[in-house]
C-alpha cells in the first residue's frame, strides 16, 4: 500500500510560522505588518478582543520607555486581524518615540484602515511615571467615522510636554 503525502494547504500570512524579525521597512511603516483573514461569520455581530500586557514605546522628551496594557475591541466586518502580526505590528513601537496620545491613535487609524471593523475602541493604559498614571482612549464607529469621539484622556499626564 503506497501512502501519498497531501501537501500541506499554502497560508497566506507572512508573519505566522515564521521568525519574528522586523525589517528595517516594516519599522518605518508599521501598518504593513498587519495582517488580515475574511470573517468567518461576516452576517453577525460578535466582538473580538486582544489585551497585549508587555506593550513599551518611548518618551520623546526624556527617552525613557513608557510601558502600557493596549487593549483593541473591535467589530469585524468583513476582516479580522491575524494575531501574530498585531503582535509584531506592537512590538514595532519598542524603540519610537511617541507620545501616549499619538500611539493608541495610530494603533486605531491602523487597525481601521487594513480592518475596516464596523466598530473599534483601542486602550492605552499607560503604567504609573512621574508619579502618575495615564490611559487614553479612541473610538472608532463606522456609521459615524472619523467624526467619532477624539481621543479620552482619563487620570491625567504631568510633566509629559504636551497640551
């Protein structure tokens, strides 16, 4: 009895199964690190929910590193975010220069334009610097877009140069 060895179906993620190394490009734009599937269940409303607890960017000002809880929920419509690549799309940040407020908005404006969702909140929960604690928190809603709720900034940010 000869056995045929069924090759293995072709993914088409870039990211998952492989080596976790950014490119120098991939730094650059961190948005071209995300990647995409078809919603399973396009016709129904659920809501899908990753929490990445080691997220660390860096002050601009002062050059010390900010580390935070990002939180993404979101509706998918027709897409879902593949979770190695948002993975790597964080660990992008590590070495930026970037102020709380700019960094969960991007992570927003990224994950709607390669998603599309039909609603999104990302959660920056910024660990205690200075004394003081920071979160921000952006809103995206596809009947509303971008006029939906600007950044939230709840519990303050002294000291961090910005209005």
């Amino acid at each position: 009895m000869r056995s045929e060895r069924i090759p293995a179906p072709q993914s088409p993620f870039t990211q998952l199964g492989s080596k976790s190394i950014l490119t120098d490009a991939q730094l650059a734009d961190p948005r071209s690190i995300l990647e995409a599937f078809p919603n399973p269940r396009p016709q129904r409303d659920y809501t899908i929910q990753f929490v990445f607890p080691e997220f660390t960017s860096v002050c601009p000002v002062t050059g010390q590193p900010d580390f935070a809880t990002i939180t993404v929920r979101y509706v998918p419509d027709m897409r879902c975010v593949e979770m190695k690549s948002l993975k790597l799309y964080f660990f992008s940040y590590r070495n930026k220069g970037i102020f709380y407020e700019a960094v969960t908005n991007t992570i927003l404006d990224d994950l709607v334009a390669v998603l599309k969702p039909r609603r999104m909140t990302v959660t920056g929960d910024f660990a205690v610097r200075g004394g003081t604690a920071g979160t921000v928190t952006v809103e995206y809603d596809a009947n509303v877009g971008a006029t939906g709720p600007a950044a939230h900034s709840r519990n303050g940010r002294a000291g961090r140069g910005q209005p």
